[in-house]
C-alpha cells in the first residue's frame, strides 16, 4: 500500500514537475534498456545452451553408433581368434580347415577368406579346389596391411566383392608365420547391411540424420533402403572436414540446397566414422528463437516505454519462460540419458565404468544380476570391495587406465569359481569401461574338443604300426608318431610327413611300377568310393640296410556324417623271412622227396622188376615139365598174376621216375610222360600247352609237372576213366593248369578246417602245398560225368605267395 501511494504521489508529481519528468523518463528509459539487455542476454544464453544440447545429442549419436559398430567388429573378431586358433592352422590342413569356415556360424551372406599378400588360399564362396579370386580383390591397401601388422585386427572400408558384387566390408586377423606361408591372413567379409543393421538400435535425435562412413569416407547404405530416406551425400567441404586428424567434432557448412550442421565421431579401431546431420535451421532455432522473442519483447518494452513503473514490473513474464525453457532443456538432457541407459541395459553383455580411483560409476542390469546386487549398493564404491582382487584382472584393469591400452581376453571369473568369462577393458577419459560375457560353456567344450584330439593322438602314437587318417576325398588329414618316425628316418624332409596330400594320388603316381601297386591303387580307389569297407595288401618297400616287406590294411569308417579312412603300414619283414625260410624248407622237402622217389624207381626198376622176370622165366621152365592140366591151371594164373605185377611196377616207376624236365622242358616233359602213361596206361590222354610256358621260372615249371604227375596218377588209380584232357594255358596276370577225365567223379569233401596240416605228396593236399609257395590255388569240380582239376598261380606270383601266406596265417 505504501508503495502504490508513493508510485501515485509520484505520477502527480510528474504531472507538475517537467524537470522531474525528465528525470522519470530517463530513468524508466534506463530501466527499459537495462531490462532489455538483461532479458536479451537471458534469452541468448539459453538459446545458445539449447543449441550446444542439440549439438551434443548429435555428437552423442554418433559417439553411440561407433561404440555399437566397434563391438560388432570386435564380436566378429572374436570369431576370427577363435578360428586362428585351430590346430588346423597350425599344420596348413587346409581341407579340414575350408570345412571349419563353412561350419563356422557368422552373419547372412558373410565369407571367410585366408589368404597372404600373394594370393588367396581358401574362400568359402567358392568350393574347395575350385578357382579362387586374385588377390587384388581383396580391400586391404599398403598401410592397413601395415596397420594389420601393428594390431593384428583391422577392418576395411567398403568394396564389391569380388563373386557377387555386393558391398561388403573385411574383418581382418594377422595369424602367426609358420610352415610355408610365413605372413597369413584370416578375413571374414560381411555384408554392409550387417553392420547397418548392428547400429540400428542406436536411434538419432529427432530431426538429425545418422550416416556411417568406412576409413575412405564412403557412405554406408542398405540395398533395401527406401529412396525416400536414402542417406545424404557429402559435400566437398564435408568430405575435407572429415578428413583432417580429429576424432570428433561438429561444424556448419552449406548443404545442396541449405546450410547443415554436421556432428561426428571416428572409431580409433576400426576407423569408420559415424555422422549425424541435421538441418542447419534446426539447431539454429533455439538462437531464431530467443533473437524473435528478445524482438518482441523490445516491442513490448518500446511500446509500455512511456507508462508506469507498474506496468514495467508485469513485464517479468519473459523470465517465467526462461524458466521453463531451463526446465525443458533440463529435461530433453535426462530423456536423452535415458535413452543411451535403454541402450546399456538392453545389450546382454555385463557392463560397467570405473574412474581413475577405481570407483564403479555407471553399470548395467546384466552386470548387477552377475554380481546379484542391487543399483544403489554398487554405483560410487571400489571395484575390488566388490569384486575382490585377482592378478589378471588387476593388470588388465592397469593397462587400461594406467597405461591407456585396452585389454581383451578369455579370464577365469574370481566372483562365480569356475566359471570364465570374456573380458574387454577400453580406457577412456574418465577412466576405463568394462565389458565382459559368461564363455564358460564355449571355453569348456573348447577344451574336450583339444582333450578328445589328444586322446585320440595319443591312442594312435602308440601304435608300432604306421598310421594315417583320410578323409572322403584320401586327403590324409592326420597322422601318428610311427609315421612321423618312419618319414624322418626315410629322409622326407617336409615337417607334416604327409599331411594335406592326396594319399590316393600318390597310389596313383606308383600303380604302373607293377601288379602290387596296381592292386592297391585299385583297393584304396574303391574305398574312397565307398564300394567296399576295408582292404589289405603286401608290398616290398627298399630301405638302407635291406628290403622290407608292409602289410596295409585300411578301413572305411564314418565319423558322423562324414566318411573317414584308417591306413596302417605294418613292418612284417621278420614273418617274411621266417615265411620264407619255410618255404626253402618246403622246397628242400619237396626236391629231397623227388630224389627218394627217383632212388625208388630205379630200385624197382633194376631190382624189384629183374626178379619180376625172372619169377616169369622160371614159370615158363616149370610149364615145360609136363604137368597135369590142373598144374598147368596154376601156372597160367601165376604167370597172368605176374605179368600184371610188372605192368603195374612199369606204371609206378614211370609215375616215380618221369623223363627229364631240365633236358626237355615242362612242354616236351609233359607230352613224352603222357605218352609213355598213355602206353603204359591204356588211358587216352590229350594235351594243350600254350607257346611260351618254357619262359616260366624252373621252379614253377617243376611244380606244374607235379601236379601232372598227381592228378594223372589220381586219374589211373581212383576215376575209371577211359579219357582225360590236360590244358596249361598263359593268361596275362595267371597260369592255369586244368586236369579233366571223364570219369565217375569223387565225392564232395568240405574245406579241411584252418590249421589243419596238409602231409607232403599225398595226392591232393600235395598239390596243395606247391601251389601255395607261388601264391596259387587249387579248385575241384566233380560230378557224375567226370572231375575237373584247375591250379592257377600269378604270374607275378613271388609277391602274391607271400602275401597269401601271410593272410592265411593272420
């Protein structure tokens, strides 16, 4: 009350005082511009506060669409340092390898890539074997190579794959130098959709228009983006503006049509670019704003200039609106942070920031629930009250904000005890952010899968025998230390003895050496067709102090859905030797039974049959003594019995002492004892021999003709047959023998058991025991119109005789 009667007295004193009037005028003229000023600079403040918060929204866009691209790059090369550390890489197994990268989960239309600065090795876009792309099509020039060195992870800018076409971008991993490609590298390529659709999580501002760019400033697009809200293109000036040095930053230019304001953001790993553009006038509104209120409101002033004090006082709105635009931009800053908390808390990774002092200062949900703690409890305490000390995590968590280098491994957890997570420290200006994942069950079954290898190398290191894995295609894909052993001693002088090369072509390069190695190309050619399941076969192999003898046994398996093959070499040359040594006493046995039998025939022939005769001339002098006719009777039967006596000792020493085989030869021998058996027989006999069987080793020739012997003599005494045909033909891989009479046959026998022992030269058990010393055999068919004897032995028999032997006795 009293100041509105001072404001009265004062307005009448006005109106009677000019110089006082002047004075009220000046000073409410003074207040006016004052105020003026004052609210002008309110307005301009909060203008200019708003448009550095919208500034910071874009710039914040971007900060979050780089750290969602660099956790994408690091996901897939996680993949990759999983892959590099295969077992397979470090032997070069790159058939076994090209499957893991097909079997390897990754992203839709993504490609493993291995290769080195000269050419690509494997590329899962194309068939394993099949021509791979140059290496010029690769998107990694000189000083990202350079780059790759330093870090051993990089990721490229965008490129047209070289098969399709498509944009795609490379995620590359430097492996370590061994074997024959010393410099090698591992690239997943991923299409560019990928990595858009990774960020799309991470929405821009309302009004601003989020673009990603690789290192050569090119702009990430979608195929599927719609034409409307394809992304903008960059002005010379942008394009200069983001190529200087900074790491982020914002600045105003002029765009095709208006000015824009660009806001961005370089990732340090992989240096992509994320940038947020906005039209010019929007984050100019808050400053057109404030200019066109601090003008009305000069209006306002102007046009109330000249009334009173208390008009003057209702004009304290503008401050009100101050207030609220305080309020609101307030406001928009804790949606926008809640927003980048949605962010946070909607990824499954645990996350968690520390400051220099090791004080937790922001976490995630994912993190609390690990720690099974709550959000008030844990925000502004130490870390190791928390979590407790460690030593690895310690000087991870150094590294980080001691040494400002980021740290990333696979670490056994100290809060949950056997379990191991993913660990990822990233310095930052604070302090350090801290990502780690649960990776137990990865790294568990990691770990069976190498203990199960082990076991199995282990099972097959202790084999004496030399032994090799195929695969379907006879790439040997795993050995054994006998075959290291065996390969180290013979003077290869390759580290892997083998493994990655074609076990059936080198079959194939020696298939022509002989009738062995044809056999076993054969053999292991049906197997990898999967026509048969297992196979063996004997060969020599030269060594430097003798000739050794291998048995190989292989064997067709399935592993799953894939077909395996088991080759085992097995040294067998002391059952060779010992084999052979029987086989000289055989021999021996055989020649000394010839002697015996020649020694018999001549005592039959010079003795037995001399008395023979004689006994018949004396029965002729009895007969000449005038017997009665019953005498007579008597000496007519003696003198039958003894003439058949001598026919038949003539047969036996014939059969015992043939002509001369050295001296003839088996043809000539052969048709001169038939015909003096025929002679001596009554039995006709016809004979076939093929031209060329003299150029037969003697010793084979010596056993045909004792098997002649036999199967004629068997004819004589047991098939009461009036014919008989012999047939001894050459074959190109075979000699066959065949003894045919037309006789009444013999009774079936089945196969005498397997160790039963054949007696030497008793008939058929005979014939036998020579063939087997040639690797032959001897089949038999009878029936009521006659029997039919066929021996047959290889023509390569010395190999084939011991081979047979040998199965026979395993």
């Amino acid at each position: 009350m009293d100041d509105a009667k001072s404001i009265r007295l004062l307005g009448r004193n006005l109106s009677r005082s000019p110089g006082v009037r002047g004075w009220v005028i000046f000073t409410v003229a003074v207040t006016v511009v004052l105020s003026f000023l004052i609210a002008a600079g309110v307005l301009l403040w909060h203008a200019v506060h708003e448009r550095h918060t919208l500034e910071h929204r874009g710039l914040s866009a971007a900060v979050a669409t780089v750290n969602v691209l660099d956790r994408e790059a690091e996901a897939l090369g996680n993949t990759l340092r999983g892959l590099s550390r295969s077992p397979l890489v470090e032997q070069e197994d790159l058939g076994p390898f090209y499957r893991q990268l097909v079997a390897t989960p990754r992203p839709s239309g993504a490609r493993f890539v291995l290769w080195t600065p000269q050419r690509q090795l494997l590329n899962t876009g194309v068939p394993y074997g099949g021509t791979l792309p140059a290496i010029g099509n690769l998107p990694i020039r000189r000083e990202r190579l350079d780059l790759l060195g330093q870090r051993g992870l990089v990721m490229s800018e965008r490129y047209p794959a070289a098969l399709d076409g498509q944009e795609v971008i490379a995620i590359s991993l430097r492996l370590d130098a061994s074997g024959s490609y010393p410099e090698r590298i591992l690239t997943l390529t991923v299409p560019e959709d990928h990595l858009i659709e990774a960020v799309r999580d991470a929405r821009s501002p309302e009004g601003w228009t989020m673009v990603i760019l690789d290192s050569k400033l090119q702009v990430l697009s979608r195929r599927d983006q719609d034409p409307g809200t394809a992304s903008p293109s960059l002005t010379r000036d942008m394009v200069d503006r983001l190529s200087s040095p900074a790491r982020n930053g914002h600045f105003e230019t002029e765009g095709p049509s208006s000015g824009i304001w660009v806001a961005f953001h370089r990732s340090e790993i992989s240096g992509y670019t994320a940038v947020s553009v906005a039209p010019s006038t929007l984050v100019n509104a808050p400053v057109t704003h404030a200019a066109y209120r601090i003008a009305l409101a000069g209006a306002v002033l102007l046009l109330v200039g000249g009334a009173s004090a208390s008009l003057l006082i209702r004009t304290g709105g503008p401050v009100d609106r101050l207030r609220r635009d305080a309020a609101m931009t307030r406001s928009e800053l804790a949606t926008a942070n809640a927003r980048m908390s949605d962010i946070l808390e909607s990824i499954s990774d645990c996350y968690f920031t520390l400051d220099r002092d090791y004080r937790i200062t922001d976490v995630n949900a994912a993190a609390l629930r690990w720690w099974k703690l709550k959000e008030g409890s844990i925000v502004g305490r130490s870390y190791f009250d928390i979590v407790g000390r460690d030593p690895a995590i310690d000087a991870a968590l150094a590294q980080a904000i001691g040494g400002r280098r980021e740290f990333r491994g696979v670490l056994a957890s100290i809060y949950h005890p056997g379990r191991y997570i993913d660990y990822r420290v990233y310095p930052s200006p604070e302090g350090a952010t801290i990502f780690f994942s649960d990776v137990t069950e990865r790294h568990e079954a990691h770990r069976a899968a190498l203990r199960e290898r082990e076991f199995l190398q282990a099972s097959l290191d202790a084999l004496s025998a030399h032994v090799a894995v195929l695969d379907e295609r006879g790439v040997i894909i795993s050995v054994n230390e006998a075959w290291h052993r065996f390969a180290h001693d013979n003077g290869y002088s390759s580290p892997s003895h083998g493994i990655g090369t074609n076990y059936l072509d080198v079959c194939g390069a020696a298939r022509h050496a002989g009738m062995v190695e044809e056999r076993i190309f054969r053999g292991m050619e049906a197997l990898v067709a999967g026509q048969r399941t297992d196979f063996q076969a004997l060969y020599p192999c030269p060594s430097h102090d003798r000739l050794r003898w291998f048995q190989l046994r292989a064997a067709l398996f399935m592993a799953g859905s894939d077909a395996r093959i088991v080759v085992a070499h097995e040294d067998i040359t002391d059952i060779i030797a010992a084999r052979a040594e029987v086989g000289e006493l055989s021999e021996r046995l055989l020649v000394l039974q010839d002697e015996e039998r020649r020694r018999i025939a001549a005592e039959l022939h010079d003795s037995t049959a001399q008395h023979l005769v004689a006994a018949g001339l004396s029965l002729m002098q009895v007969e000449a003594l005038g017997l009665p006719p019953a005498g007579k009777r008597i000496i007519d039967e003696l003198d039958r019995s003894l003439e058949e006596a001598l026919k038949e000792l003539r047969v036996f020493t014939y059969l015992l002492h043939p002509p001369g085989l050295d001296t003839d030869g088996v043809a000539g021998t052969i048709r001169a004892f038939v015909d003096g058996f025929s002679d001596r027989t009554g039995l006709h006999v016809s004979v076939q021999i093929d031209v060329g069987v003299e150029t037969l080793p003697p010793e084979l020739q010596r056993a045909l003709f004792r098997i002649v012997q036999e199967g004629l003599a068997n004819v004589h005494r047991h098939a009461g047959a009036s014919r008989a045909v012999i047939s001894l033909r050459l074959t190109p891989g075979d000699v066959i023998l065949c003894i045919g009479d037309n006789g009444h046959g013999m009774r079936p026998r089945r196969s005498e058991p397997m160790g039963t022992k054949a007696a030497l030269g008793v008939g058929i058990p005979g014939m036998r025991i020579r063939l087997s010393q040639f690797g032959g055999t001897l089949r038999i068919r009878s029936n009521r119109r006659g029997t039919v004897v066929r021996a047959a032995v290889p023509r390569e028999w010395r190999g084939m005789a011991l081979e047979s032997g040998l199965m026979r006795v395993s």
